[in-house]
C-alpha cells in the first residue's frame, strides 16, 4: 500500500481523489475542513495550507495538490490583490505542499509521484480567466520545471480539466438550464465529473504510468482540441 497525501482532500476533485483511493492505499487528506468520510485507511488534518504549519507525516509515497480557486469577473474589475489571492492558492500552496514532503518522497522505494491541477483556461484565451489563467500557467510552468529536477526518482503531472461539477462551480452550475448549457459548449456534450478526474489521478500515480513526467493532461471534453 502507498500513502497518499491530498492536500485539499474534503470536496470537490480531493474528496473523489480520497473515496477512489481508500480501498487500497493508505490516504492522508489536509483541509481547512473536515471530510465526513471513516474508513481504516484514512486520517485526516485540519489545516490552511497558506498560514498553517503543515503537519509531519513519515511516509509520502504520492502527493496531489487540489485547491483552486474561481475568480471570473472582467480585467478591469479585477485587483492587484485578486490576482495575488488567486496566485498563492492556486501557486504558492503547491509550492509549500511539495517542499515540505519533498523529502519523504525522495525517500519512497513505491515510485513517487506528484499530481497538480491547472484549467483549460490556460490555452483558450477564455474572456474574465485573466487571474486563474495567469495563476494556472505559472502552475504549468513550475510542473514542467519540477518534473525535470527530479527525474527520474519523482514524476510530477499536472491535469487540466474543464468545467467540472464541484462545489467551486456551483455558482455556474446552479440549475438544470445552465447545467445543459455548459454541457452543450462542449464537443462532447458533458462537462467533468471530479470521479472521472480521480481515476486519472489514480492512473498517473500507478505504476501503469511509469512513462508520464511533465505532462499536461487535458480532461477539456473536447473543447480544446476538437473544431465540431
């Protein structure tokens, strides 16, 4: 059994992260809240991962890094400090979650790897991104820079997904003929589910991904990539 760290584990794509992996491995989930879920293999820690000291854990085989934010509103009502806030949660958390269980991964003999999040935002120039653009491409950037210090003993991905059904996008997601909406500007007809972003999680720190270090994964439901 590997432990796995998710920092931001109590909602949203952590909580699914947390459920998809119980029933194999050992799962440590630091939030500023509690997540309801018991199970045998699973602790949990209440902490702000910006002001909070992060708790001292002696084994990390896995770390993946959830918190985000949604800060849609146009450029010129934006403020320098919505853009630091977006910057240090989205940013400076992972850099402070990955600094320091940094050592405990590089002492794991179970393939360590790291998981980050970023957004399609990043590549499709869409309208009132501009801070949670600018935030998940620094994201990008300090994945693929980290991911090429510690080869090969640590593989560091990153996923960037769409629209997915959480609690940060209910605001957008609030009734039945926005829900539709949304689907429908996709290619695919759907946006994501954060079950489906666990499984991906899962898969890039198994073993059957031993070839992935670097990589953007875009779960965009074709919105990206597919002209339809």
């Amino acid at each position: 059994m590997k432990t796995i760290v998710v920092i931001g584990g109590s909602k949203g794509i952590g909580q699914a992260v947390v459920k998809e992996q119980l029933a194999h491995n050992n799962v440590v989930s630091i939030s500023r809240t509690l997540n309801s879920l018991e199970h045998p293999n699973f602790t949990q820690y209440v902490c702000n991962i910006l002001t909070d000291e992060l708790p001292v854990l002696p084994n990390v085989d896995a770390l993946v890094y959830c918190p985000g934010s949604i800060n849609l509103k146009p450029f010129k009502r934006m403020s320098v400090n919505d853009f630091t806030d977006d910057y240090e949660i989205n940013v400076l958390g992972a850099v402070k979650a990955v600094q320091n269980y940094l050592p405990q991964l590089s002492e794991s003999s179970k393939q360590p790897s790291i998981v980050l999040f970023s957004s399609v935002a990043v590549k499709m120039g869409m309208p009132f991104h501009t801070s949670i653009s600018a935030a998940k491409g620094a994201l990008e950037g300090f994945a693929k820079s980290l991911a090429a210090e510690l080869v090969p003993s640590i593989r560091v991905n990153c996923i960037a997904p769409t629209l997915t059904d959480t609690d940060l996008s209910s605001r957008i997601l609030r009734n039945d003929k926005l829900k539709l909406l949304h689907a429908e500007r996709h290619p695919l007809k759907k946006y994501v589910e954060p079950e489906e972003v666990a499984e991906m999680v899962g898969f890039l720190m198994s073993d059957k991904a031993m070839s992935f270090s670097g990589q953007i994964f875009e779960m965009d439901c074709g919105l990206i990539n597919l002209k339809v």
